[in-house]
C-alpha cells in the first residue's frame, strides 16, 4: 500500500493530523527502512467498561496495525492516580490503587475486542513514572513554563475565575507527555479533548533531543443523549461488552442527526455505503448501524438473532392498538431534551414514586422504544410520539407540550 492510500484510510473519521507531511515522511521512511511506526495510545483505568467513546480512538489504532505499525497501549495505572483534569471545570478526586488495578484488568480483556492482541504491546506507565526520583520530576518540569500551562483553556478559565487548582493536575500533562519521551512514540493517538497534553508531548521530546511525535486527534462521539460526550457516568454509552439485545436497542435510540458520525467512526461500513443508507428512510439506515455494531462485537449470528427480536417486537407492531397519551412539559427536560429516567417513570404514572422506578428499571422491565432502559441513574432523550414500555402491559405514548 502507498503512502497516500495509507494516509486515506487513516484520514476516516480523523479531526486532525498535526503535521500531516510529518505522518506522510514517517510512513515514506517506516517503508523504506521496515521499521514499524510506534503508535501510542494513554488509557487511564477510571471505569470498568470500554464503550463505542473509547473504540473510535482503538479502531483507529487498529487500522495503524493493519498497516503492519507496533501499538502501544499505556494502562495508565500511575496517571489514574493523579486524574486527567482535560475539560474539567474543578479539581477531579483520584482514583485509589485497588479501583485502578481492578479497571486495569476489564481493559485488558475488552480491548482484544477491537486489537489485535498478538500485535499489540500493553504497558504500565506505573514502570517507569513509579520509578522517578524528585530531581527527575523537577528535571521535567523545568523544561516547560508555568504560562504555557495556563494557555489551556480549562485551566485559564479556573484561574480566572478564581477555582482553585491543584500542583499536582499540571503534573497530569508532564506524566503523559513523558510517556511520549519514555517509549519514543512516532504518532501519539487520542480525542480532541487531548490536544494540549499530547502537544506538549511533541514539545518535550525536542526537549530531549528526539524527533517528535505526530499527534492524530479523533472526535469526540456525543452519546445517546445527542448532547454530551458519551460517558459511563452520564449513562449514555453502549458499550462493547453488553448483550448483543441491549447494544441493538441502544443503537435504535441514537438520534437521527448522530447516524452519519456513528457510522464513520464506529464502524467500517464505506461512507459511500452509509451516503445512500442516509438518504432513504431513517428506520433502515438505523436497522443497518444498530446490526454492524452488533456483528463487530458479536458475530453475524447475534446480529441476525438480535435484529429479528426487535423486528419481532417492535417493527411489527407488537403493541396494543391504542396507547394512552402521557403529556409531559417541556419545563421538566434538562438541556438538550433529557430527563432522569425515574422522574420520566412517575411523571408519567408508570411508577408511583422514585423507588419504585429505580426497582423497575433495575429490573430489566422499561424500555423506550424499544430501548431498555438499564441505569436506574441515566437521564434519557425524549421526544412526542416515543412509546415508553414498563412490563409487558403497560404503555404510554409520549407528548410534549410547552
């Protein structure tokens, strides 16, 4: 493969290559001297579970692997620890050692899901930032300047708005970017959330006398709320590891705005595919994203068995003829059209009150159109027309007024 056509397929989904001419020189060189490219990707252990947000940074690096480059997967047991504090608007609690090392154990076995384990490096940045002594952190952090951390937008806004800010979340970015330094990265991975830390990584290897890494930015996937970043603890995520149902059901509630950007960077279906998909009706297009996530985690057979469950249940109309109306306000949603899960159950009159929706949504028993519903703390999208299910007889059929 050229290096043009290598560069194409890396491009996929892809916010920012910076430089691109430097990516394009080490792959040129990488294929005249057989060396691998070393591509690194920094994933901090702070929740059990990989979701659809973290694979499109993996994917990416399998496709890198594909192409026949040396991945580098750092379980960041140390920088865990510390917490990231990128796009936080206060200081975030660390993580004690035992939450880390438990998380650290369900990466491991999730991420085969997506790379290739045989091909695949995994290390601990614990090895060797576990390993420094304090003249080596005050040799690092001499290298780069109290002004240039404060350009990062987070912490330029606490600063100015007198939000405290604690020596240790400058350290984060020190640590990460000497991972970079650590293992000689050529390309460092990550989401746009990432920019500075992995910028800083280029800045401190010249610092060090190596030639710096390129640094590949992916989007940010908003989740099923259509709003925020897909997150565990907003519980709008699907993750790579749920049932084969529960993945289908979820994806059948992304908003019809999120399909194109689902698509393109959750799966490998061609965009010229998805292009023609987008333009017929959007049950179909949804059928067929809701199938590929599916099969990629599960194989063909669940996909088809989990397809024909829904079909069965919901496309062909396995519901009573008539559904009462349950009128909710618009006063009641939060930004961007969500509401908390029990309060939708009791305003609604599924549940009679907060503890009864929460027994009934861990229970498996509730579902939006066709969604169950599995997080008893998860705010969920609502819109008029949406069918909410509680069991197997109770309805409500949804309307918002204002």
């Amino acid at each position: 493969m050229t290096v043009e056509e290598q560069l194409e397929k890396l491009r996929r989904g892809t916010v920012e290559i910076i430089p691109e001419a430097e990516l394009a020189a080490k792959l040129r060189q990488s294929q005249q001297t057989r060396q691998p490219l070393r591509v690194k990707l920094g994933m901090d252990p702070t929740a059990p579970d990989i979701h659809l947000g973290i694979s499109v940074v993996l994917r990416k690096l399998r496709q890198f692997q594909d192409l026949g480059h040396e991945v580098i997967v750092i379980i960041g047991d140390f920088t865990a620890m510390i917490g990231d504090p990128s796009g936080k608007s206060e200081t975030r609690k660390p993580l004690t050692a035992e939450d880390v090392r438990a998380n650290a154990r369900t990466y491991e076995e999730q991420y085969c899901k997506i790379l290739d384990p045989q091909r695949t490096r995994v290390v601990f940045n614990s090895e060797w930032l576990g390993a420094m002594s304090f003249y080596d952190v005050v040799d690092v952090t001499s290298r780069y300047t109290v002004a240039r951390l404060l350009e990062r937008d987070d912490f330029a806004n606490r600063f100015a708005s007198h939000r405290p800010i604690a020596v240790h979340e400058f350290l984060y970015a020190f640590c990460q970017a000497y991972d970079s330094v650590h293992l000689r990265a050529d390309v460092e991975m990550g989401g746009t959330d990432q920019k500075f830390n992995i910028l800083m990584g280029r800045d401190l290897q010249r610092e060090y006398g190596q030639e710096p890494q390129v640094a590949l930015f992916m989007p940010i996937l908003v989740g099923l709320d259509g709003v925020q970043k897909m997150s565990k603890s907003l519980g709008n995520y699907i993750g790579v590891s749920e049932p084969p149902g529960q993945i289908f059901g979820k994806a059948m509630s992304i908003g019809d705005e999120l399909m194109r950007s689902y698509f393109e960077l959750a799966t490998d279906v061609p965009m010229a595919e998805v292009e023609a998909l987008l333009t017929g009706h959007p049950m179909v297009a949804k059928k067929r994203l809701a199938h590929e996530l599916v099969r990629m985690y599960h194989g063909q057979e669940a996909a088809d068995r989990a397809q024909a469950d829904f079909e069965h249940t919901f496309s062909e109309r396995q519901l009573p003829e008539e559904i009462p109306d349950a009128v909710l306000s618009a006063a009641e949603l939060k930004e961007g059209g969500t509401i908390w899960a029990g309060k939708l159950l009791t305003l609604t009159g599924m549940a009679s009150g907060s503890r009864e929706a929460r027994r009934l949504i861990e229970q498996g028993g509730v579902s939006l159109d066709g969604a169950k519903i599995t997080d008893a703390d998860a705010d969920v999208k609502v819109q008029s027309g949406q069918v909410l299910r509680v069991g197997r007889r109770k309805f409500a059929r949804l309307s918002l007024k204002e």
